[in-house]
C-alpha cells in the first residue's frame, strides 16, 4: 500500500498515512480535525533480489587464462 503524506491547513500538523489506491483522501487532520491538502513528496524504493547490480557489477572479473599461454592468434591475451 503507497503512503501518502498530507498537511493540516489549520494547524500546519504534517502526516502521513498507508492508503489503499482505491480508498478515498483523506479530508481531516487526526490532531485538531481540520482540513487537510495532499503533498506531493518523493517516493522511496528499495531494488530487490539479485538483479544486475548483484550479478556483478562494478566488480572486476580477470579474462580466462588462455589454454595455451597466449600463443593463440588473435587471442587478447596473445598481444
């Protein structure tokens, strides 16, 4: 569920609340039962599970040791 962070017109209380996308704004402060305005905040997100960054990246990986010591033509680790 998204969470959502209003502000009371009548008191400045700032707060925030855990709402359904289907559930209807909220339309008074919890503190003094004014009106309140939805504020537009950043979002926060969190990645999960392996993913690309924990696959490896920023991490340096040594090329394969070529089978015949580098004698290979065309072999990177020919030159």
């Amino acid at each position: 569920m998204p969470l959502y962070e209003y502000q009371c017109k009548s008191c400045n209380n700032t707060f925030e609340l855990r709402q359904k996308f289907s559930d209807a704004p909220a339309s008074e402060c919890p503190a003094c039962g004014g009106p309140v305005e939805k504020l537009i905040s950043q979002s926060g997100f969190s990645l999960k599970g392996g993913g690309w960054y924990g696959d490896g990246y920023g991490t340096t990986k040594a090329a394969p040791a070529c089978p015949s010591g580098g004698s290979c033509a065309g072999c990177p680790s020919a030159s």
